[in-house]
C-alpha cells in the first residue's frame, strides 16, 4: 500500500477544530454493541479512524456511517470497544481539510501593519517606506532615501508582493541547490521586525523532489518560504514572475 500524507501549516478555521476536538462530546453513548449492530452502523469494515493524541497517549475512534434523518455520525472506541454517536460538523471539515484548513498567506500580518520594506537581490538593495499607512485614501508608497516622493510604481510593486498567496506546501526533499534566489524581503515596524520572506524561481527537477497537491511541479515555479510557513512553499507563477521582471526597475 502506498500512504500518501500532506502536512501543511493550518490557518483559524483549523484552530477552531481544534478547539473542539478538545472538548468533544457526545449526543449519545450506544455502549457495547452486538457484531449485527456494528455491521449496520458501519463499524464492523470500516477503513476510517479519527486519532487524537494527547501527551504520549492515543486515542483511536473508528469512523462508521451516519444516522438516519440528521446525519450524525457513529464512532467506536477502538480500545473499549464503546459507540457514541456525535455531531457531524467536525468530521465532515477532515474530509476536505486541504482546501478548508490551510493557511495561505505567507504572514501573520496586514498590509497596513508595516510601514517599511527592504528587498535584497544579488545585484543590490532597496528599501521601501508606506507613508500614512492607516489612512487607504492618503497612504502611498516612496523611496526610503525621499520619503516624501511618492512613486506608484512601489505600491504596485509591493502590494503585488503581499498579495502572494499559498498554493502549495511542498514539504521534505526540495533541496536548496534546485533553487534560483530571486530576491528577500524584510517587514518593519518603526524599528521592530516583523517578519521576511524569501522568493525562488525552481531552476531542475531531481528524484525525490514533491509533487505538491494535484499539479506537479514544473522548472520555472516560484517557490518562497517565510516567518509563518517555515516550510517551502508554491506560489502562483504569474505574480511571481511579474515581481522578478520589475526588480530591475525597483532596484
């Protein structure tokens, strides 16, 4: 058998589910059922589990069918063999967990919680400074040298960086040396900072290397890793290329 696992870093929604996994009740306790009831229950065959760990200790609860008319769901706990039948919400988010629980923004913060940016390339470095950043109709962009000349070049340029979302977490086996440096950024906060990110173009392909989600990854990708993803991670390739044709004219 081939087990396929996707690990991703997981955004609010997750966090709720959490939450509730940590105080999960049920509507009703079954007790120990006969081998006919488990069958009818879809316990007895079942290949779906729900494990919860806390500490060193697992607890494993067999996922059955659901109940007549209001949908609830059975589960058996596989050590003491009792069912309780419990809500259906929280299982019904594992079933799409990739798309409802994975964080896509490559920070923790807002556009109008920074008010300084450095980008360093290979080639040189800029640093950016948003002006009035609490104020969306008097906020602009400038050269930190020349605060006070704005150039809507920068707001383009930096609001299109921000809004680089997640595609994909690539996980283990994307080596470094299969990367092309693009450039890296630096969020501040009067003198505080905030966070960074790095940006690559993917240059070869190599065994091992991880498919991510359905599409595989192809030379050319943008790759970025950041303060909140930690890990690798995909990013759509149109904004990623529009960013490293504009360096030039940033810089």
């Amino acid at each position: 058998k081939v087990r396929k696992v996707q690990e991703f870093l997981g955004n609010k929604s997750a966090a709720e589910v959490l939450k509730s996994l940590a105080s999960l009740a049920a509507v009703r306790s079954l007790g120990q059922l006969e081998p006919d009831k488990l069958k009818a229950f879809g316990l007895a065959d079942s290949t779906k589990s729900l494990t919860l760990i806390s500490g060193s200790s697992p607890r494993v609860f067999v996922i059955g069918s659901t109940t007549f008319g209001n949908m609830d769901q059975y589960l058996m706990d596989k050590q003491d063999r009792r069912v309780y039948v419990v809500r259906p919400r929280v299982l019904q988010d594992f079933s799409y967990a990739e798309f409802r629980w994975l964080e896509r923004s490559l920070h923790g913060f807002e556009a109008q919680d920074f008010d300084r940016l450095a980008v360093v390339t290979k080639t040189g470095r800029k640093e950016l400074v948003q002006v009035n950043r609490r104020d969306p109709a008097a906020t602009y962009w400038a050269d930190a040298t020349a605060p006070d000349k704005r150039k809507d070049f920068y707001r383009s340029w930096a609001h299109r960086l921000h809004a680089l979302r997640v595609n994909d977490y690539l996980g283990a086996g994307l080596r470094p040396e299969l990367l092309e440096p693009v450039c890296a950024v630096e969020y501040f906060l009067g003198g505080r900072r905030l966070g960074g990110s790095r940006l690559f173009r993917l240059a070869a392909l190599a065994p091992g290397v991880p498919a991510a989600g359905t599409t595989p990854l192809q030379v050319g990708d943008f790759i970025a890793q950041s303060e909140q993803t930690r890990a690798y991670v995909r990013v759509p390739r149109h904004l990623g290329d529009e960013i490293a044709r504009e360096l030039p004219a940033l810089l």
